[in-house]
C-alpha cells in the first residue's frame, strides 16, 4: 500500500506488517503471546534444560522474588517471596508450639570471648565469620562478631539457666538472619552471605528425648519439602564426615536437582550429645550434664524449589505457598461491555476469597489478556481463571493449569469445589513429576566405574558403603574437579537389603550400608 506524505514523500508498506501494526497498536501490545513475550522482556531468554544457571538467575529476578544487591552474595527478598517463607514459617512455627518449643531473641553480636569458647566447633568455618571493628571512625576496643550460628550466644545462658532438673527440658527457638561470609559461587537462595533461618536449640536430661526430638523435628522438615514445596526428599545420616563438627549425629532431609546433578541438604537436625559445659543437679541431687539438639532449616528451601518446578515459562509455585493461588483476568471483546465482565471479575474473586482461597484479578486495562497471561505465568501463580462474554452467556468460566497449561470450563456454580480440587491435583502432580525426575536420577553404584560413570552422568548416586571416614575422604579426593568434589549426602533410615559379602564401592571392603553420594551446592 502508497502513503503520499504531506512533504510529497511517499511510503509503501505490506498489508501484513500494517495489519500486526494495527493489531498490536490498537489492542495495546495485542500481538500473539510469544511477540507480547519478545517485546515486552516477559519471556525468559534462557532455557532451563540448556543453560539452567542464567536460567535460574533469570527467573528469580523476573518472577519478581529476588533482586540482586550491589554486595556480592547478598539478596533482596521481594514480597513474592516473602509470603512463600512467612506460609512455611506459620506452619513450623504451629508446629513447634505444640512440641512446646518457645520463640526467643539472642543478639546478633558475637563477643570474641563468646566466640573462642566453640573454638574447636567452628575451627573450620572461622573464614566465613564476619566481624565488626569500626564504629564511625573510631576502631572498636574489640572487634565483635556477626552471628552465623548462636550456640556461642545462647549457651553460656542455657548454662545460666539450667541449674536442676526442674529447669528441663529447655527448648528455644529463634526466627533470624545469620551471616557467613562465603566466597564460592553465591547463588540466590541456595548461597548467600546473610539469610533468614530458623534455629532450635533444646537441651533435655536424657539421650532418649533429644533423639526423640532429633526425628520429630526432621519429619517437620519432610512435610516442609513434600507437604508444602512438593518437593521429595530422603531422610537420613550425615557421615562423620558431614555430622555437624563436634555434635554426636546428625539427620537431614536431602533433596536433589536432577537439572544440575546436584544434592541440596534441605534442612539438618542434630543431636549435639551432652555439653561438658552446662551441668544441672539432677533429681538424685548428682551433677549430670544435659543432652542437647539443635536444628534449623533456612530460606535455601525457596531455592530448591524454584530449581525443582520451575520452566520456561518461569516459576512454578505449589497451590500451598502461592501467594496468589489464582489470577482472574477479564478477556474483553470488540463491543463486549468491559464493566460487566470485570464486575463478574471481582464476584469470582470475592466467592474464591470467601472459600479462603489467595485469589486477585488484573483488572489493568494498560496490558492485553495476552500479556496478562505471559505475566502470571512468569511468576508462577497456579491457575488462571479467564472470564470473556462467551463465559458470562454460559455462567462459566475458564481455567488453566500452570502446572500441565490444561484449560477446562467451570460452571461458576461448582466453582468453588472444582478450584479446592484442581489446587490438590496440581500440588499433587507437581510432587509426582519431582518425584518421577529426582527417582529417574537414582543410579545404584556398586564398583567404582559404575561410580564415575554415573557421577559424571549429574545421578545421584546410591551405593554401597563401608562406612570409613578415610574411604569418604579418598571420595572427595578421587572426584575432586571446577565443579566440586563427590561426597555422601546421607545414609538414607530407608536402608534397602544389604546381602551378605556386599563390597564397598570405593574401598572393596565388606560394605556396612546403602549411602547416597553425588555433588552438591
Ligand atoms: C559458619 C561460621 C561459623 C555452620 C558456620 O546447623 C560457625 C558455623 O557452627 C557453624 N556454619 N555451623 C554449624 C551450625 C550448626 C547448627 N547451628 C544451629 C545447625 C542448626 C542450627
């Protein structure tokens, strides 16, 4: 087609690109998702399966839950992502109320003095401790010491406190920050120098409560991972090698990123033993010292998430810690009368709400449905609800799964009952395909070939072991590389058959149980 401009110019321009032009101009970036994607930065340029950790950078800052801060390692947590970790700490936090667990605050300070008394614990992580020496422009007398744990904070008045049995069991817990200045490769969530934890520290008279606790708390950290980030996980042993420095044992609950090959220690419960430190007259009036545990998981669990259900579409967040569970967006026509179907908006939104379900609707007219759709899918949000005047005739609407992208009409009669039931199924599915892809990734190892082979594989790797520190210390050496060293993640409590004259994998001596090995953040 010719345009004669007024200054004699003339233009001539295909029908095609007119007609995107006009489609795009004039229902406000309308063009088909993907151009809506492309020209308004909401897709993802990196893909998952390709290059997972920009993927991953990428879709922690679009998503809107992270935005990088201008000191190495350290993040800013946005509210898209605080009401994930503010569900997961309700939960906990009820949990532990009824194992009458009490909330308390310890400074975040650490004096020198505090400090070398668990010299010996922390002689290894000593690097990451960060330290205060300046006030202003005066040197400080001494220099004190931020926090990365606070058994040197809390102890010296657990000792204080506990005089006689009376006075036990003592259990505390606190919601806090703790810094550790780490220097290999920060990574949002899964690394970072400061991060928000909880930490409990119990202190009982006998061994058989702490080792109670020990795995009633553990199995508070599965239903975390499973319950609420649908994420699966095992439970086990540390080795020697990876117990906490000092303590007696140590449980966990370890997850995996088959994207990546790696395993992720998703929370750690530990049975420090019985502190030399702390005595109390027990009830036959003898000095006893007391048994203590000490447990915590951290904000890492939003990472492992993300890893685990996110796509390229962006994030995929579980129905129970969505902080928008549904988006509702109104999908105007031509002549359609735009009130009446943002009203029927806000009516579903209402009756959702009223079933105690976290659901919004965009009512922005600024961005097409399209882009509308780009955008929630981004940040992960479970189900989509379009309302159009074709809904509104036939009092239905229609809605799409972030999960499986499955769309199904729903009478808004059975609205209600049909939203709580695809929340499960999609909770449930997202579980069942971690579940297919971490157990997909599972290679038994029996010799060390199979070992080798099935590391440089990205498996996690299940094998047999003769349970030697020595043997775990050669692992480490003979696997040592750029992306780190192979050692064990744990001695899963689910030990399959062990038959008789079963060698270990790396020493081939009689291997004494299953253990699974592999890399990890
Ligand atoms: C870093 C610097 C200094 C871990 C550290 O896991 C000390 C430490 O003691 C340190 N990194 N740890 C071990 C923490 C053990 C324990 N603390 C309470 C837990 C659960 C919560």
């Amino acid at each position: 087609m010719r345009f004669q401009l007024s200054s004699g110019l003339s233009i001539v321009v295909c029908l095609g690109c007119f007609s995107a032009f006009l489609l795009k101009y004039l229902s406000g970036s309308g063009g088909k998702k993907e151009d809506v994607e492309k020209e308004t930065g909401l897709g993802l340029i990196k893909k998952k399966n390709e290059n997972f950790e920009e993927w991953y950078s990428e879709v922690v800052v679009h998503g809107e839950m992270i935005e990088y801060y201008d000191i190495s390692g350290c993040y800013i947590l946005r509210p898209w992502t605080m009401a994930i970790w503010e569900t997961m700490q309700a939960f906990f936090d009820a949990e532990i109320k009824k194992m009458k667990i009490k909330n308390c605050y310890f400074p975040l300070f650490v004096s020198p003095a505090g400090l070398k008394k668990e010299k010996d614990d922390i002689e290894g992580f000593a690097p990451e401790v960060a330290w205060v020496t300046k006030s202003g422009k005066s040197e400080l007398e001494v220099p004190i010491a931020i926090r990365p744990t606070s058994e040197t904070v809390m102890y010296p008045y657990y000792s204080k406190w506990i005089r006689g049995h009376r006075d036990l069991p003592l259990k505390l817990n606190q919601w806090c920050n703790v810094v550790r200045w780490e220097f290999s490769n920060p990574t949002p969530f899964i690394k970072s120098r400061e991060f928000l934890w909880q930490e409990g520290h119990t202190a009982f008279a006998t061994k058989e409560e702490a080792d109670k606790e020990v795995l009633e708390i553990l199995e508070v950290y599965r239903r975390i991972y499973e319950e609420y980030l649908a994420i699966p996980i095992v439970k086990g042993k540390k080795s020697e090698s990876e117990k906490l420095a000092g303590g007696l044992y140590t449980t966990s609950v370890e997850a995996f990123v088959p994207n990546t090959g790696r395993g992720v220690q998703g929370a750690t419960s530990h049975c420090l033993g019985q502190n030399l430190d702390i005595t109390y007259e027990n009830e036959k009036g003898e000095k006893a010292m007391i048994w203590q545990n000490s447990w915590s998981y951290s904000t890492r669990t939003i990472g492992v998430m993300v890893m685990v259900h996110g796509d390229d579409k962006g994030l995929v967040l579980p129905p129970k810690v969505a902080s928008i569970q549904a988006i509702v967006i109104p999908v105007p026509f031509k002549d359609a009368n735009t009130h009446v179907i943002f009203d029927a908006c806000l009516k579903i939104v209402a009756q959702l709400s009223e079933a105690g379900f976290r659901v919004e609707a965009d009512l922005r007219d600024n961005y097409s449905p399209d882009w509308k759709y780009s955008h929630w899918e981004l940040k992960g949000v479970p189900l989509r609800i379009e309302i159009g005047a074709k809904d509104l005739e036939k009092k239905q609407v229609g809605c799409v799964r972030r999960d499986n992208c499955v769309k199904v009409d729903i009478p808004v009669v059975d609205l209600v009952k049909e939203v709580k039931d695809m929340f499960d199924k999609i909770q449930q599915n997202l579980f069942d395909v971690a579940k297919q892809k971490r157990d997909a990734s599972i290679q038994v190892a029996r010799t060390w070939d199979e070992f080798t082979v099935a590391l440089s594989n990205k498996k996690l790797i299940l094998a047999p072991w003769c349970d030697e520190h020595e043997v775990e210390e050669n692992v480490k050496a003979r696997t040592k590389s750029e992306i780190g060293a192979a050692k064990s993640l744990c001695s899963p409590f689910d030990q399959p058959e062990l038959p008789e004259g079963t060698l270990c994998f790396a020493s081939g001596k009689p291997a004494k149980k299953w253990t699974y090995w592999g890399r990890s953040y």
